[in-house]
C-alpha cells in the first residue's frame, strides 16, 4: 500500500524493463461504508470509493501516472492534453514532477476554479478556448499529429490501464466484485477502465462476478442516452460537460456486457446529491461525482431492488475542486460583531 499504482498493479499493466517506477502517491483511495443512504434506500451494502483522495483531487491521477511514466520511458519531452478541469490539473502535476513541459486546452469560463488554480501552480501552458471540451479535444488530437508532443486525454491507452486499478482495488478490498458500480460519465474513460480491469480480475481468477456497470450523464449532456452528439452541451457539473465522449463504444460495451445501464440525472438531481452526500455521510464530492449517487438514487426510486446487493458509487474527485458550487448553497452566512452575546443571539441559544 501506498506505493503507487505501477508497483502496486505491476503484472496487470504494459510495463517494461525500461518503464521508470514514478508516482505522486496515487490510489489506494478510501472505501467507505454509507452511513445513512445505505439503510434509506435498503441496500445490502453500500459503499463509496473516495477518489478525491489522490495526489490531485480525482481519479485522473491514476491514468496520468501510467501515461507519464510511458511517455517518459520513449523520451518525449512534452505533453499535451483537452481538459475540462481534472485532466489538466492532473497532468500538469505529473509532468512538473517528472521535467516535462505541459500544455493544457480548456473551455473558456467553464472549468472550475480549484482545478484552473491546479494548472497555473504546476506551471502548465494553458489556452482558453472560446469553445466546448470536444472542440479542445478535437484540436489537441490535431496538435499531436503534427507536432512532436505525446497526447494524455484517455484516448490514450496508457490512461485507460491506469484507470482500471480502481476496479482492482475494489475487489482486493471487498474479497469480490460488487454486484453495481454506480459511476459518472463524461468522455466516457472511466467507466471502459472499470469494466477493463473488473473483467481482467475475474480473468485472473480474483473475483468470481462482475459487476452491474450503471453510468450517469448529466441530462443536458447525455449523449451516449440521446444516441448522438449533443453539439452544445450544458449541465452545473463541467466536468462531465462533454457532447461527444471519446471513449463511447467503451461505455457502450460496459453497459452491453455487464448488464447495466447508461443513464441521465437532472441538474437538480445532481445538486441534491452532491447536498446529501456532504450532509448525511460527510462525504465532500464535485458536482460531477454527484451524478453517481444521484443515479443510483433514481434507479432506486424507479423500483431497482438493492436487498441482500452490494453496490458501490464512485466519487470521482473532491468537492474542494469547485468551491464556488459550493457557495451558492452558502444560506447560513451570517455576519455579526465580534461578541459572546452576538454569537449565542444568532444561534438562538440567547
Ligand atoms: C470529477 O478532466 O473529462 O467519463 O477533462 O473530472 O472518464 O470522462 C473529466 C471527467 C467524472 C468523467 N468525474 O469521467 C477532464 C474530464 C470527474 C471528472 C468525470 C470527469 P470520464
């Protein structure tokens, strides 16, 4: 534990001799037991895997550092990346520390400010679009043809087997696979790696199922649910503001293979979520990480029966990522002068 996910996972990812062993100390996140929704909902056990915990606030960490490592070892010196926030906050973390020069597209005005702070710190080259994440991916593709800089976005492959040892960790913690995995979809990365590496460890004789793959979009960009590009994609979570996911066959054949769903929740739902999870299990997530749990909250509404299953959300980056989200929840700010007196008459204890 704690060595990081290329010496952890070693036989289960495209390592050679040559690979040099870096990290940042990502993985081994947190699996925590639910607290409240567990027994509100009737669930056998539910759990949420705590992927804001990694070296830069989300799951990105975990692909990076194969992607780095690998980009490294064939002596690039330069890599590039679209991002709605957590890609590029995640990459320029890894390339500062590993002496590569780190170049960053994101949508103007709709990348959190944690993550936009993340990047300026790490030192990265960043341009602003005045566009939407998949016209930034799209350029970043083109700039990685042309010039001599390796491309990190997950249609690299490296990221996706990075990716994927979160699965692994789940069973090593559960002793098998759950029987749903509730998770968030935006260029659709994520959810091909967890049932990647579900199906390797059930492969290798590590689990004996796989689980349920039930991914969730948020409503105004849910392309993958609508059955096509969603050309302006809109939602409170930007980081799964995305209208044409890269990895869409992916996320397609998780759903088609694992017997799960592909899913959309409301703006709304996801907000309510993202207040739950902080309130009732103290569990901080972005916005985005919400739509796991306000998906698995709408398929329970709808009648899915979770008795006697285990399931597990994951959330997948920090909620400290996008404090003005939180602010406008902010109904209890008051201000008062600095006195005993004033304190206890606006707790009411007065
Ligand atoms: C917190 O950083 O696409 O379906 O450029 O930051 O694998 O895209 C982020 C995506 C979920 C969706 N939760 O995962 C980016 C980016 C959080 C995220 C997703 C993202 P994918």
């Amino acid at each position: 534990m704690g060595r990081g996910v290329l010496l952890r996972y070693r036989d289960f990812l495209p390592l050679t001799a040559a690979t040099p062993m870096i990290t940042l100390g990502e993985g081994d996140t947190p699996l925590v037991r639910s607290v409240w929704l567990e027994r509100e909902l009737g669930c056998g056990a539910l759990y949420f895997k705590l992927e804001g915990c990694n070296p830069t606030g989300s799951f990105k960490d975990r692909g990076m550092v194969v992607a780095v490592a690998k980009a490294v070892e064939e002596r690039s010196k330069s890599i590039i990346c679209a991002s709605t926030g957590n890609t590029s906050a995640s990459a320029a973390a890894f390339g500062a520390r590993f002496g590569l020069e780190v170049i960053v597209v994101v949508p103007s005005g709709k990348i959190a400010m944690g993550k936009l702070a993340q990047a300026i710190t790490y030192g990265a080259r960043i341009v602003a679009i005045q566009g939407n994440f998949d016209q930034a991916l799209q350029i970043v593709r083109n700039l990685a043809e042309k010039h001599p800089v390796t491309l990190v976005n997950s249609v690299n492959p490296y990221r996706l087997e990075g990716q994927k040892t979160a699965a692994f960790e789940i069973v090593d913690e559960l002793g098998d696979a759950p029987d749903y995995l509730f998770i968030p979809v935006g260029n659709a990365g994520n959810i091909t790696a967890y049932w990647k590496g579900f199906v390797e460890y059930r492969w290798a004789g590590k689990a004996s199922q796989t689980p349920k793959m039930m991914g969730f979009q948020a409503a105004g960009a849910a392309p993958i649910v609508r059955g096509k590009v969603v050309e302006k994609p809109r939602t409170v979570a930007t980081a799964i503001r995305i209208g044409k996911p890269a990895s869409w066959q992916g996320a397609v054949k998780a759903r088609d293979e694992s017997g799960g769903v592909i899913d959309c929740v409301s703006d709304e739902e996801i907000i309510a979520a993202y207040k739950l999870l902080a309130r009732r299990e103290g569990v901080f997530g972005e916005p985005a990480s919400a739509a796991s749990v306000a998906g698995l909250i709408k398929m329970a509404k709808q009648g899915l029966d979770l008795r006697g299953k285990r399931a597990v959300c994951i959330i997948t980056g920090s909620g400290l990522k996008d404090p003005s989200f939180s602010k406008k929840f902010a109904e209890s700010l008051t201000e008062v002068s600095p006195e005993l007196e004033a304190v206890e008459r606006v707790l009411g204890w007065r």
